[in-house]
C-alpha cells in the first residue's frame, strides 16, 4: 500500500511539473529551432541531476531519523500547501486555470516577438530552455528526494518519477495537442492533497507521533484534506458568485 | 540572476510569506505541544493536533488571498 501510495503522488507531481517544463521546450522549439532548446534542457537535466546526487546522500543518509522526517515533512507540507491553496483558487474562479497548453501559446509568442536566431548558436533561446527546465526540475527533485526520503520509500519514489518522465516524453513526442486534454487544474489539486497529507504524516512522525493505522493514516489524512479542499472551492465559489451578482 | 533568485525563493516557499511562516508557527506550536502533554497522549493525538494546525494555515493563506481578490 504504502509503495503504491508513493509512487502515484511522485508519478503525479513529477509528471505535471515535467509537462511544464514540456511546454516550455515545445515553445522554445517551434520559434527559435529545437536543436537549440533541446541544448538548453539537456544542460538543465544533467545540472538537476548532479545537483540531487551532490545534495540527495548527504541529506539522506547523514541526518537522524527523525530529524530527517521533520525536514522532509516540512518541506512536502510547503510545496502541498502551496499547490492545494492555487488549486482551491483556481477551482473557485479566484485565479486563472492551470495550462500548460496556454503556458506553451504564451512562451512561443514571446519568443516569437524577440529577435530572430542566427544561423549561429541561440543562446537567448538555449537560456530560456535551460532556466525553465532547471526550475521544474529542481521542483521535481526536490519531491522525489522528500517523498523517497524514509526508508524504503525511495524505490516507489523513484519509480514513480520514471513513469511520469515516460508518459511526458510520449506525451512530447506525439507534439502539443494532447496538453490541451488534460485536466490540469484538477490534476494539481489532487497532488496538492496527496503532498499535504505526506507532509502531515511525516512531519508528526518527526516529532514523535505514532498514527492509528500506521502507514494507513496517509489515507485519512488525505480524505481530511480533500473534503477540506472541496468546501473550501464551494465556500469562495459561492462568495464569487454572489460577488458577481452585486 | 535576480530573476533566477527570485524564481527559487517562489518554487521552493511560495508565491506568499503566509504558508512558510504559517507553517514554521505550526511546528513551533506542535513542538510546544509535545512538551507540554504527557508523552503517551502527545503520541496519541499530536498527529491530529498538527493536522488542525495544518488546515488552519490552508484557510488562513485563501482567506488573504480572497481579501486581494475583493
């Protein structure tokens, strides 16, 4: 269960800040040429890379276990939060719906209107690949290195990273359409749940606390979340509408 | 650079100083918590205590998002 637990909420947020990071590469690719974004993205994966394999050992296998716990929970409980409150607000037409369709319309369009490449090496658009990858990467790392962070959960963890970046590479290769199909905002608030509940779950771990049910606990404490997160939506959404009615 | 520096401090704490600093009162809250109660008690409901306190910084960051929205 818990393996299974992991590897759907790595597989999940990795696979949606890969698609962004898809979508800017998609962009860089169609205005200034793709053998130039691919150069920047490359150059982005390989520092994401050797960032986690320089940072990941020394924080997994240096620190007490419960320190540890505390660390990653408080870091997963940051990103979870922060992804459940723009979901919660997108849900209730307080904020924009997440796209990385549009994401990808938005960032060809800029480029678009820059200066055109050379016959030579881009580097504006090398740059951009590379800074927009760099920081969905990092994103990516930074939860896989938190969710496999306990022991024995970072094979799920890894795993799940795996899928994602298979499913986005398909996704890449059958070109943008697909992007504009996929249920993002809804996507994001499900791992905004799934993240909040990890964080919860292992940050009290840290501090001491044993859950009825163990490892079952991830469960409840996602439902405790989601129901939160649904009367939440309705809560502003009705505030909205009746906003909008004065 | 700055644009760089600025882009990490939003990936990794967010758009809002309300979440991290709501999440760091949290823990001192629970951490003042556990010493407080008896440990087997902590043990028992600290998780729901920390979950409370946890949703209580969810609510706090939309309501003042909702308040920038009116």
């Amino acid at each position: 269960m818990t393996f299974v637990l992991t590897m759907a909420a790595a597989a999940t947020a990795a696979g949606i800040e890969m698609l962004e990071a898809l979508a800017i590469v998609l962009a860089v690719g169609i205005a200034r040429g793709f053998r130039d974004a691919l150069a920047g993205a490359l150059a982005a994966v390989v520092a994401v890379v050797l960032l986690c394999l320089a940072v990941g050992p020394a924080l997994l296998g240096g620190a007490d276990l419960h320190f540890l716990r505390l660390i990653i929970g408080s870091i997963l409980l940051l990103f979870g939060l922060e992804w459940l409150r723009k979901g919660i607000l997108r849900m209730a037409g307080l904020r924009r719906r997440s796209s990385s369709y549009d994401e990808f319309v938005e960032e060809r369009a800029a480029l678009g209107g820059a200066i055109a490449a050379g016959a030579g090496r881009d580097w504006a658009a090398r740059l951009v690949a590379f800074k927009g990858v760099f920081l969905e990467g990092l994103e990516v790392g930074l939860i896989v290195l938190a969710l496999g962070g306990a022991p024995g959960r970072l094979a799920p963890a890894l795993v799940g990273a795996a899928v994602a970046l298979v499913i986005v590479s398909a996704i890449g290769l059958v070109l943008h359409q697909p992007l504009r199909r996929l249920p993002e905002t809804q996507l994001k608030l499900g791992v905004g749940v799934a993240l909040a509940a990890f964080g919860t779950f292992f940050t009290a771990e840290g501090l001491g606390v044993e859950w009825p049910l163990a490892d079952l606990a991830l469960l409840y404490l996602a439902g405790l979340f989601a129901i939160t997160s649904w009367l939440a939506i309705r809560a502003l959404a009705r505030r909205v509408t009746l906003a909008a009615a004065t | 650079m700055r644009a760089l520096l600025a882009s990490l401090r939003r990936l990794i704490l967010g758009e809002t100083w309300t979440i991290p600093l709501g999440v760091g009162a949290a823990l001192g809250l629970a951490v003042v918590m556990r010493a407080w109660l008896p440990h087997a008690t902590w043990q028992a409901v600290g998780g729901f205590c920390l979950a409370i306190f946890v949703l209580a910084v969810l609510a706090l960051s939309l309501r003042r998002a909702h308040r920038g929205h009116s």
